[in-house]
C-alpha cells in the first residue's frame, strides 16, 4: 500500500509531494501457547488453572518460535 501526502498552508501555497510505502500484513501467525502451571494455585483442584492469587507465575511453551520484528 503507498500513501501520498502534500502540505497546503493557509495561503494555498502547495507543497511537493511525498509518498510513503508500507506492507500491512493481516495474517496472524498460527501459535499456540500451552500452560503447564500456575503458581500458588490457591483453588480446590491443583489442575483446574483457577486461582484466587494476584501475584501468579505462569510456566508454558509456544508451539513454535516467534518471528522476527
């Protein structure tokens, strides 16, 4: 996608032009995160991911590395 730009100022005095190119990429990237733990999980159940902890760590791992940029 290109972008042209021009200044105009109050007298209607016109400046040159100016363009800008840019890649606008919409596609998101297929990650899927996996929690393997919560710290202090202060719930009924060790597994259930439910806490009452404000303070928590989460330990975890992408399905893949990140990108660059």
């Amino acid at each position: 996608t290109t972008w042209q730009v021009r200044v105009v100022d109050l007298a209607g005095n016109v400046g040159a032009t100016g363009s800008q190119s840019a890649l606008i990429d919409t596609v998101n990237p297929a990650q899927v995160l996996t929690i393997a733990s919560i710290s202090t999980d202060t719930g009924s159940s060790a597994t259930d991911f439910i806490t009452s902890d404000t303070t928590l760590t989460l330990t975890g791992s992408l399905g893949a590395g990140l990108a660059s940029g």
